[in-house]
C-alpha cells in the first residue's frame, strides 16, 4: 500500500523523522496549509486539530486515509475527528490512546540533526555531558544543578543572561561531541525531540521517569536507554562510568544498536497497522483523563514550577499557553 503525504504544515520540526519512518508507504508528498484539500490514499499530517473547522476532516469519512496527529503535548482534545479515518497515528503516548486503537509513535529527531550514522566512532569525546536549551522550565534546573559538578560539559541555555540562537549544525557537533544527554521532560511532558537526536549522534540519552509512569518503557518497549526518578541519582550514574571508557563504550554501542533495530521494527510496525487498523471511536476530550495524564508526568517540583508559571501569567494578564513545542 502507498499513501500520499499530505502535510498540513510547513513548519514541522520533525518532518526528515516522519518521512524516514512512513518510507515504505509514501507514494508521494503534498502541501496543503489551509485545510482544504482532501484526497483519497493518502496519511494526512496534522496538528492541533480541535483548532481546525471539523468538517475538513469529516470529508475523509469513507475514504482510504489515515491520521498522524502531531503536538498534542497537553492531550487538549478533539479526538472525535479521529472517527473520520481508516486509522490513526500520534505522537506522545498515552494509555487511552492505545486502548482504542491508536498506533503510538516517538516523537522523533528535529530535520537537519540526524547526521546519517551506521556506527558511532570510537574513542572517548570531548565533553561527558552537554545540554542546550530553555533551563529555567519543568525539571531543568535540577538536572543542571545535579550535572553542574560534571566535567568536561558544554552548556548553553537559551534563555539565560548570555542567551544566544544556535544552528542544527551546531547543536549536531555538541551532541557528536558528548557522551551523555540528559533529556529533561519538556512543558509537560517527559517526552522531547533530544532523546531521538542524542540515539541518532551515538550519544547516549538519560531519561527521567516517575513513580507512576515510566514513559518511555510505556511507548518504546524494554530498551537499554538509563532512566531516573531524580536528577541526583541520574549525576551519580554518569559519574560513576566517567573513567570507564570501556563500560561507556559498550552502553554507547548498546543504545546505538538498540535504536538501529528499533526503527526497523517501527516500520514494519507502520505497515502492519495500516494492513488492520480499525477507525478509533474516541470521546471529544479527555476530561478527567486530561488532567490525571499530565499529573502523571509530573514530580512535585515540577509541577511547582507549572503552578507558579501560569500563576504568573495571570497577574500578567498573559494568555495561558497549552500546547507549544519542547525545546
């Protein structure tokens, strides 16, 4: 089966990872914008769809198209268009998803980041660990503070006193040139783009999860990839392979490896869930799940710091923001 990619955005950041992943079944690729065009045999590649007029995706009923919802970080709804397709595709796993039929994916690399590797080169690298980003939001300040004694590292912080912008090809060389990546949760979600583009530059990612939730165990299956419930235990792991070059080499290898299969499998995956899926009967929102979702991704520190940011644009008189990428 072949299938057109409609694309409903141009500003997507992960459009190199989806059209490495629905390879096998992309018969073509076309841009839209304004939710108007509708074709037949086609994956339509939306995001924020409970923004959109519903009878768009109401004219896809009966035709053979699917759905990849993208930027749903928040789970905000609008998963009744959802019954208007073959099947559905969306990233940032949760449970109610996947009890109704909808295939999970990873968020992926951002496009310009992967840097094509089959093996990453051996010998040690220059920093043991680096973090480029926002640092003052969910459990970031407690992973720099917890890494802070760690070194050789490269940090920048884009939203700190010496902020700057940086390139795709720079941020490639960082994580070509570390070791670990530690992959604090995004807005509200334990899931970002760096733990992707850390596997895809032979680095090796280090995860948070939570007493409730093991994220990435929940959306990848069992894999080798080190994951915490704090910060402080994430620095005492890297800590204590700092001089083993041996032991870094063979978990590097691990997770490189791991990731290679994984993608593999993901595409025949792809396949298989287009050969039998079943239109996902979805309720509008998740009103209670919504709330209980995001809570699980939570610690309490983080959900302090939530708590006082929206508080703070309040007083501002700020439109509270939902849903807006992980960076």
């Amino acid at each position: 089966m072949k299938l057109t990619l409609l694309w409903q955005g141009q500003a997507y950041a992960e459009r190199d990872w989806i059209r490495e992943i629905f390879a096998p079944i992309t018969g073509g690729e076309v841009h839209d914008g304004n939710h108007k065009l509708v074709l037949d045999d086609c994956l339509l590649i939306d995001s924020y769809v409970r923004t959109h007029p519903p009878g768009y995706y109401e004219q896809f009923r009966g035709r053979n198209a699917w759905l990849l919802h993208l930027s749903d970080e928040t789970y905000e709804g609008g998963y009744n268009v959802y019954a208007n397709f073959r099947g559905v595709f969306r990233n940032y796993w949760a449970r109610a998803f996947v009890s109704r039929g909808v295939f999970p994916l990873p968020l992926g690399y951002s496009d310009g980041v992967a840097p094509g590797m089959t093996k990453p080169a051996d010998g040690p690298r220059p920093y043991l660990w680096s973090f480029l980003g926002q640092s003052n939001k969910s459990s970031r300040p407690d992973m720099l503070r917890a890494f802070a004694p760690l070194t050789p590292s490269f940090v920048l912080c884009t939203d700190g006193p010496e902020r700057r912008s940086y390139s795709r090809a720079e941020y490639q060389q960082v994580l070509l040139n570390s070791v670990f990546i530690p992959c604090p949760m995004g807005n509200v979600n334990l899931d970002s783009f760096r733990v992707y583009e850390a596997l895809e530059c032979g680095a090796i990612p280090v995860l948070e999860k939570r007493l409730q939730l093991d994220y990435f165990r929940e959306l990848l299956g069992e894999h080798p990839l080190p994951a915490f419930r704090n910060w402080s235990e994430a620095a005492r792991f890297v800590a204590s392979l700092r001089n083993n070059q041996q032991a870094i080499s063979a978990l590097r290898d691990r997770c490189f490896q791991w990731w290679m299969a994984y993608k593999r499998t993901l595409g025949q995956q792809i396949q298989d869930h287009l050969a039998h899926s079943q239109t996902p009967q979805m309720p509008r929102t998740l009103p209670t799940a919504q709330l209980v979702e995001l809570m699980r991704h939570q610690s309490l520190r983080t959900l302090n710091r939530r708590v006082q940011l929206q508080f703070g644009r309040l007083l501002a008189r700020t439109p509270l923001r939902k849903t807006y990428g992980a960076s």
